[in-house]
C-alpha cells in the first residue's frame, strides 16, 4: 500500500509533461535565435538602437501578472472564490497590456527608423519579441478558458481543476521568465 502511495506522487501528470516537453522545445528555439544573434552580430555591420520605453514597462506588468495569476491560483486552492476570480481576470488585463504595450515599442521603434526590412539587427528584435508576443498570446488564450471556467462552471476545488490551472500557471511563469531572458539578452548584448 505504501509502495503503491509513493509511486502515485512520484508520477507527473501526462499534461504537465506534454506542457514541459513544449516548453523544453521553445527555449530551444530561442536559444537558437539568440545563438544566430550573437553570431550575425558579430559579423559586423549591426544598428545600434536604443530600447522604446514601452519595452521596459511591459516588463514590469508581465512581472506583475505572473504574481496576480499565481495569486489568484492560491485563492482558488484556499476556496476564496471572489479573490480567485478577481486576481486572475486582472491577470488577464496585465497579459492584454503586455502585448499592447509590445506593439506600442514595435511603432516607436519603426517610427525611429528601425524595421524589418533594414538593419538585420532590428529584423532580430522584431523577431525575438514578435515570436515571444504570439507565446504570451497563446498564455492568454488559456487565461481566457480559465476565465471560462470560472464563471460558468460551480465553483468546485477539485483534482481535474487543480492540474488545469497549474498548466496554465507553469506556462505563464515560462513565457515570463522567457521574456525576462530576452530583454536581459537584449540588454547586455547592445
């Protein structure tokens, strides 16, 4: 009986781990655009631009979303139900603002003379957030299901719940942390 305890904890869920293998395969892709990056940047020739404003306080409310959305998942565990929904429709809000304020920066930056079809160097930004802004879009789309979730159906803490809105939690955090690294990369490699 214990055996069969211990092995029933220690086996993930077929979600969560279908969720970690696309996760696994996306940093690879950015680790591979970040790769051709720092090669390409290499090789001379490369703009140098400074990042919009709109770059930096989208940072931030992506920071802060991932706080109100894990926030929200406390209150839903603990049975609060007002707060849970509260919390996780501003999440909703914060990821909207994030990619707003992405396309904000893309016009500031175009408007300054940097885009797709000059300098390779701003083809690799509009690149790297672009592909990153369509990830968080698909995180928004899940938020949007939870929110679906949360006010259609009763309010009800159970297994099935729980694991559904950890993968939406765990791919939040991922596209957060994601961009994170890519701001931080754009940073440093300027």
């Amino acid at each position: 009986m214990e055996q069969l305890i211990i092995n029933k904890r220690n086996k993930i869920h077929p979600h969560k781990f279908a969720l970690w293998a696309a996760m696994a395969s996306i940093t690879m892709m950015f680790g591979a655009f970040t790769s051709a990056y720092i090669v390409k940047q290499a090789a001379g020739n490369w703009l140098e631009f400074s990042i919009p404003t709109e770059f930096y306080i989208s940072t931030i409310i992506i920071l802060f979303s991932s706080i109100t959305l894990h926030t929200s998942f406390s209150n839903f565990k603990a049975g609060h139900e007002a707060k849970y929904k509260n919390f996780l429709i501003l999440s909703l809000l914060l990821g909207l603002a994030f990619v707003i304020l992405q396309y904000f920066g893309w016009t500031e930056l175009y408007h300054r003379g940097v885009d797709l079809k000059g300098n390779v160097s701003g083809s690799f930004f509009y690149l790297l957030s672009g592909i990153h802004a369509l990830h968080v879009l698909g995180g928004i789309a899940a938020m949007i299901v939870a929110l679906i979730h949360a006010f259609t159906l009763k309010f009800n803490i159970s297994e099935t719940r729980v694991n559904r809105f950890d993968l939406v939690i765990n791919y939040w955090h991922f596209v957060d942390f994601l961009w994170l690294y890519l701001f931080i990369f754009l940073l440093i490699s300027k």
